[in-house]
C-alpha cells in the first residue's frame, strides 16, 4: 500500500486535514519498581503441566496427595501418644 486511500476522496481528506492531533513527549523507559512490579505479576509457567497431560497421571496425582495426607496424620497421631 503505497498510496495512502484518502488522498482520493477529497471530501474525506478535507474532514480529516481539519483536525491537528499533538502528541505529548513521555518517557519510553520504565522506571525500577515499574520493571519490578511488572516482574512480580508475570504469570509464571505451570511445571506440572506435562504430568497432568493424560487421565491416568491426574488420578496419579489425586492418589498421591491423598496418601501423602492421610501418612502426614498418622505421624501426628503417632506423636501426639
């Protein structure tokens, strides 16, 4: 596109020339606790996700954590004698 398309409609162009449009002179660079902040909210890769990728590894995994929490509260049980 090399010729702009509202040079050839004159009544567009005459519209358009009415209205000067100034752009403010802001900084582009980002200051320390902007780029910190920004760091901060990232979202951050899941490193779970190539595991829970298939049913079997997600039952795996519901497995897991139930064994790990019911071993957790028989030590406590154990302790607490």
């Amino acid at each position: 596109m090399k010729k702009n398309p509202f040079d050839q409609n004159e009544y567009l162009k005459s519209r358009l020339d009415r209205y000067k449009v100034e752009v403010p002179e802001f900084g582009m660079k980002r200051s320390r606790t902007d780029r910190w902040v920004h760091y901060l909210a990232s979202p951050t890769k899941n490193p779970f996700d190539p595991l829970v990728n298939t049913i079997r590894t997600w039952t795996l995994a519901k497995v897991i954590a139930v064994l790990l929490s019911a071993g957790g509260a028989c030590l406590q049980a154990l302790l607490m004698l």
